[in-house]
C-alpha cells in the first residue's frame, strides 16, 4: 500500500487562500475594562459570517477624543477565499 506523500498534504495548505479581518476593541475611557462578554459576542459573530479567529493582540487603540490611545485588542480573523 502506498504511502500517503507528506509534501502533498502540505502544498494543498499552502494552495489554499485566505482573507483576513481585523476588528479593534477599546476598553472604556474612562477606567473601564473591556468585558468578556464583549468579546464573546464578537467572536460569535464573527464566526456566524464564517471567520475563525487567528490571534487576539494587545495594543494602543485610538481614542475617539483626543490625540491619545486607550488599551484595547486587536482581533485578527481569517477564513478561505472562495
């Protein structure tokens, strides 16, 4: 029985192709904290449309007042194209 050719599964992969989505979520402005309940929601959502989260990133995000950031996430989502 001939054996299954590793190389092959991984060109299929690499054949493949993806798009991706970044969704930036704040936390609040004034000393509150993002909640877990927040970001449940938006992986949830974001999975109905088909997008499977790829990494979740702490960053500076830009505030809606001022020149300043506030912390947040960055949300990186990837599904295939096609």
């Amino acid at each position: 029985m001939p054996r299954p050719d590793p190389a092959a599964g991984m060109l299929g992969r690499m054949a493949r192709r993806f798009e991706y989505k970044v969704v930036q979520l704040r936390e609040g402005m004034i000393g509150g904290k993002l909640s877990a309940d927040k970001l449940e929601k938006v992986l949830n959502n974001e999975a109905a449309d088909g997008w499977q989260l790829r990494t979740i990133t702490s960053a500076d995000v830009k505030g809606r007042i001022g020149p300043g950031g506030v912390e947040g996430l960055l949300v990186t989502f990837e599904r295939p194209v096609g």
